[in-house]
C-alpha cells in the first residue's frame, strides 16, 4: 500500500445500527479499523457529541469512540457544529414539511408511499448483509456505492429539492474537514467513517486528488498484499 510517506485516505461507509440484533457488525466494524490502523479518524459526530453532549450515532458510541480513545487516536469531527445554519435547518423538521407539502396530491401520496417501502426493503437488505460474516466487506464495494448513494440523491434532487440542497451543504462540510485533515497531518493514514450514503460522494469529490492516495477497503487490502 502507500507508505506513511504520502498521505494515504481510506473511506468506511458505515451502518448507524446497534444492539444485539447486529452483534456482528459492531464486531467487524472494530476488528477492521483495528485491521487498518490508522493515525487520525475523520468521523461522522459533531463537536459537541464528540465531547460528551448528545448523543452519537451508534457505531461511535460503541466502537470508534471507545477504541480512538484506548488507543490514543484523534477523531476529527466531520458534522457542523449544532449551531451552524444548515444544523438547525436539518433538525427543524424540514423534511417533514416537504413531505406535506408533496403529499397534498393523491399522486403525492402514492410517491411517500413508494418512497417508505422502498427504503424499508433497502434497510431490510443491509439488515440481512450485516448479519452475513463478510456482509459488512460487502457494503464497502464501488457496486454498492453506485447502487445506493446515486439513488438516494437522485431521488432528494427530484422531489424535495430544498432538503436535497441542505444535505448538499453537509457533505460540503465533510469535505472541508477532511481537506483541512490532509492538510494538517501530511504523511499519515487518515480513515473516514461516515454512512453509507455519504460515502461515494466523498469518493467522487476526492479522487481526482494527486496529493493523496485514496482507498476503500478492498483496494486498502489489494495494496497491503502488494
């Protein structure tokens, strides 16, 4: 693989499940990033969460914060700060409104219905991929980036524009954070853990860089063998 030489940028598309039902996901999910050993962790958690007020999504809660702490690893918090515009936009139930508002139609109606099926049987297909032993290596392939992210925008662009828009500006903010990582820790190997959703836009955003060497699980375990 790339050598501590260059800046090596390796990106985990995550579940934010928990509890015993996915027992062995938690599980992989620790026995991977302690696999990859890295020096900086760019999460999915805000600054306030990562200090201690709120709460995280699970898989920070029950892995990647317990384990960057016990072996003295910095997390880099990816999210915007609670007060920050386009934080308090997200959680004053916008979507919600946006709903309603395509809802006012009986075609409305039929489309908010497709869309919960849809994403019910979406989440039931991880659910079972996760309780598979090489599920969670599944989820970390181009295929399935292509196949969920794209569609998940796709459909945000479409309908609910404004949220879309929002969520735009989110990744926007992960991405900053994580430029301004490689920026301050040259020659270091830097995992970012944030949800599947976000995952191949970040990819699409950062693979163009001739500054960084940039991986995904497979091609990280291809280049160690090399």
């Amino acid at each position: 693989m790339g050598n501590r030489a260059s800046t090596n940028v390796l990106i985990l598309g995550t579940a934010h499940f928990s509890g015993d039902k996915f027992r062995l996901y938690i599980e992989r999910l620790e026995e991977i990033i302690k696999e990859i050993s890295p020096d900086i962790i760019c999460g999915e958690i805000s600054p306030e969460k990562l200090s201690g007020q709120g709460k995280p999504l699970p898989e920070y809660r029950d892995v990647i914060l317990p384990f960057s702490e016990k072996h003295g690893i910095k997390v880099i918090p990816l999210e915007p700060g609670k007060e920050s515009p386009v934080a308090r936009y997200l959680k004053e139930g916008k979507e919600k409104e946006m709903w309603d508002s395509v809802k006012s139609t009986e075609f409305g109606v039929q489309l908010a219905d497709y869309y919960d099926k849809m994403w019910d049987r979406v989440a039931l297909n991880m659910e079972e991929t996760l309780n598979n032993t090489n599920g969670f290596e599944n989820l970390q392939g181009r295929e399935f980036d292509l196949y969920f992210s794209d569609l998940s925008y796709f459909f945000d662009e479409f309908f609910l524009p404004e949220f879309a828009t929002a969520q735009k500006e989110w990744d926007q903010h992960f991405l900053m954070k994580i430029n301004e990582a490689i920026m301050d820790n040259p020659n270091s190997l830097i995992l970012v853990t944030v949800g599947l959703r976000h995952k191949n836009w970040l990819w699409q955003q950062l693979e163009s860089r001739d500054d960084i060497i940039l991986y995904n699980l497979h091609s990280f375990r291809e280049a160690k063998r090399e």
